[in-house]
C-alpha cells in the first residue's frame, strides 16, 4: 500500500479539510491522463504539466516525487494544477532523474490508486519560447488571427501582432535566425500587406520583395546562419476544396521558385536552376550556411492532376562568401520514386539531422491524415520514419531548438481539426522520447478550443517588435524595394 503522507517539503494546496486517500484501492492501470504525460521527458524549465482524467470524478490527487529529492502534493476537483515555483525546485533538483507520480481519483464516494509513472528530467535545456500563429481551423475564411509569443517556462502567452492592426491583413511565415529573436522575418499580406524584417540591429524594415523577375513576394523564409540573408520561396497558389470526406482544403503551387534576399544589399539573388517550370519551394540553408535545401516537383497539368504532385528533397550549393550558387542540384531523397512527396525540410542547428514531413501528394500536408515526420542523418544518409512521435491523423510542421535536442511539431491527433503542439527530445545517439503535449493552465481539453497552433518557432529569447511603428509602417505607402 502507498500512503500519502506530507513531509516538510510537501506544498500542501488545500485547507485542513482535504480529502483523505489512505484508504485507496489499488489498480495495477495507469491513470487514464488527459493530457498523457506518462513516460515522457521534459526540459527542467518546462512549465507543469498540468492534467485531469478521463470519465467523472469527485476529487482527484497526485503525488510527484524525486529520484533525488523533493516532493510534492497536488489534489483538486477539475484538474490537478502544479504550483509553478515548487515544480521547477522539484525538476531542477533532479535534473537527469526522474520523478514519480502517483495519481488516485475519487469516483461515487470511493478512492482509486493507479499505478504509478515517471516523467523524466532531460540534462539538456530548452529554450525560452516559442512563437506560433493561431487561427481558426476553419479554411474558408477567418476572422481574427496573429502571431504570438509563448514562454516555456510558465503560461505566458502574449501577442506579438495580430490582424486587427490593420483591417483585411493576415499575417504569417515568420521566421528566426536559429531561434535568435533579434533577427525576424514576418509576412503581411493585403491591401497594407509587407515583409516585416528585423536583423539584428534594433530597427524594422518594411520590405516589399515583389520584382518584375519573380512571380510574388517572398513566402516560406529560411535565414542564413550568418544572419546577411534570407532565402524565400515565390509562390503563385491556388485553393482547391475537397467534396470527399475526411478531406477539406488542397493549396497548390500554380508556380514557385526559390531565391535569396541580400539584407546589405537589399537585392535578390537568384539561379535558372531554382526558377524553372517545375515548382521549387521551402528552402532552409545548412547550419554551415553553404548548402541550400528545398524541395521540387515536376510542373502538373492543373487542377486535374494535382494528386500526381510530389515533391523531392533537393539541396544546391551556396557561397555566402560571393552569394553565388553551385552549378547542379543534387536530390537527396527522391519521395516521387515510391509516390509520395516532401515538404518543410528543417536541418538540426548541430548538422546532423535533417526533418521533414512525408505525405502521399503535394506540400499542403497540414490537413494530410497520412502526413508523417521522417529523419534524415545527413552523416550516413539514413532515412527512417519517426515512429515515436507520428500519429494516426496529421503531423506536420517542426522546428528545432537551438541546441538541437527538442524538436516541436503541429499534430491534428487530439480530434482530427485542431492543430495542437508537441515537444520531444531527441538525444547524442538519435533516439527520440515519447512527445508531450505543451503544457496548459487548464487541462481539460473538452473544453472547446477556438484557435488552431500553426509554424511553431523556437526563440531564445523575449521578441521585441513596436506594435506602434509597425503599424505606422503598414498603413503608410512606404516600403523599401528589393531589386
């Protein structure tokens, strides 16, 4: 039998009149979690992982205890809610451990132990936030969207710009220098649309990147690791709405190329090897800055044959020495050769792996149930599916920390429509943790959730955008040219 006692270093949440569990009944199950945080590992500044139960309950309990030491006890109605400070007392005292739970859940009157569970505590760091978008899940319109800035440690989340600021604007594609927060890419697009730039020396610049040259302005931005460019694909889409169920929207490249933008210059640098009649798109530099990866596909007859679209990872060379490119491109993983098709290829920081997400058609894979996340190690050229962390329904977009051991990425698996965020780890030698739910103040996710995540970015540090300036810049007619 375990009993729940409270020791000195116990944080006891509730008044003298707590429910008493020590005469529990024993049950070799785990706890029915929601969100399921059994088993995994967690950054030591994660904020706590907050959860509730499945089925009806009057009360339930949680006692978390350290491998090494530390304790705590959390009992509650709803949900168990871990206080902030003693959580991360608890973490940080057994970093590279593990620490217990133990769950019990009062149903009609009589208490229930399950069996206990550990959650890990990685010896690597996270960083501080992550920057996403969200809006609606609905695609045929939307109302209010923005960008926002979520502190890991805790349940920080704070607007970075929303459409609001300007009537008729979404705003979307940003992008961060290996996670470095002074240097940002972020679309408008509409009648006051602009690229928002920031690089790294306090001002922001409204670029318009649309040239005679290239089809649109920049889409998909990937920064160079020297921070003196950023590569964008230039995309003409078009939207294709499914009668089949279970299948809603496809975005289809009517044309794209990739090119670079030369911050010092402002000029845009392109190749006749990215800028074909086939479709380039989501390029991403290598963390050493000479080589850039992208995806294509052979140009389609549309809309009909838009099902035959498949996209292969791809890499040219690239000298940010003289902003020349290589004279060949080299197909790294030819997904068209087994009918199916690439798209957000994302390089680890450290150069060892490269991400992607593997679907059976086109680059639209966030509403793909198939869509899957696959790992390239660009040392021995192994190519495996992530079966740790893919899911029967959609698993899309990811990014990588700074340090390269976690990765988060966008996944329908709660209930099919919304998009919500996972984190893992991923160790020296390659092996990944189960992922876990970003953690919320209120676990119960019946709850309705009227926003979806979407290009979840990590970030090092606080974003400092002047929402004011932005706004002065947007609704002026203003905007500095690329060439």
């Amino acid at each position: 039998m375990i009993r729940f006692v409270c020791l000195t270093v116990l944080v006891c949440l509730l008044p003298a009149c707590r429910e008493q569990v020590s005469t529990a009944r024993e049950t070799a199950s785990l706890p029915p979690l929601v969100p399921d945080y059994t088993e995994v590992t967690v950054p030591a500044s994660i904020a706590p992982l907050n959860f509730t139960l499945e089925g009806e309950f009057e009360w339930i309990n949680a006692v978390l205890e350290g491998n090494r030491a530390g304790q705590i006890e959390v009992q509650g109605k709803e949900d168990i809610r871990i206080p902030v400070k003693e959580w991360h007392t608890l973490l940080e005292a057994n970093k590279g451990e593990s620490i217990h739970i133990t769950v019990a859940a009062k149903r009609g009157g009589q208490w229930e132990l399950y069996r206990s569970f550990s959650v890990y505590v990685s010896p690597y760091a996270v960083d501080y936030g992550l920057v996403y978008r969200l809006v609606a899940p609905g695609y045929e319109v939307y109302g209010k969207m923005g960008i926002y800035r979520r502190t890991l440690s805790d349940f920080t989340q704070k607007p970075l710009i929303e459409n609001t600021l300007v009537p008729g604007s979404c705003v979307n594609c940003h992008s961060f220098k290996e996670t470095n927060p002074a240097y940002m890419s972020l679309h408008v697009r509409g009648e006051y649309g602009g690229t928002l730039l920031q690089s790294g020396n306090g001002e922001t610049d409204l670029l318009n990147l649309k040239t005679e040259a290239i089809v649109s302005g920049g889409v998909y931005p990937y920064w160079h690791p020297s921070g003196d460019y950023i590569a964008y694909s230039v995309n003409k889409t078009q939207q294709m709405f499914h009668s089949a169920a279970g299948e809603r929207i496809e975005v289809v490249d009517l044309a794209s190329d990739v090119i670079v933008y030369d911050i010092k210059e402002n000029r845009i640098l392109s190749t006749p090897l990215l800028k074909t009649e086939d479709f380039e798109t989501f390029p991403a530099f290598s963390p050493d800055g000479h080589s850039l990866y992208f995806t294509c596909a052979a140009k389609r007859t549309l809309p009909g044959e838009y099902k035959d679209i498949r996209y292969n990872l791809c890499r040219i060379d690239f000298n940010p020495e003289t902003g020349m490119f290589g004279n060949r491109i080299d197909t790294l993983v030819n997904a068209a050769s087994v009918g199916k098709s690439i798209s957000f290829p994302r390089p680890s920081y450290d150069g060892k792996y490269l991400m992607y997400t593997l679907s059976d058609y086109g680059n639209f894979s966030i509403w793909h149930k198939e869509a899957d996340l696959w790992l390239l190690d660009l040392q021995s050229g192994e190519n495996r599916l992530l079966d740790e962390v893919n899911s029967s329904d959609t698993d899309s977009y990811h990014s990588w920390s700074s340090n390269s051991r976690w990765f988060v990425f966008s996944s329908r698996r709660g209930d099919g429509l919304y998009t919500r965020l996972y984190l893992a780890s991923i160790d020296e030698g390659g092996s990944v943790s189960k992922p876990f739910l970003l953690p919320q103040e209120k676990a119960r996710l019946d709850d309705p959730l009227f926003f979806s995540y979407n290009v979840p970015e990590f970030v090092s540090g606080e974003v400092d955008v002047n929402i004011r300036e932005a706004e002065r810049q947007l609704r002026s007619s203003v905007r500095k040219q690329a060439w």
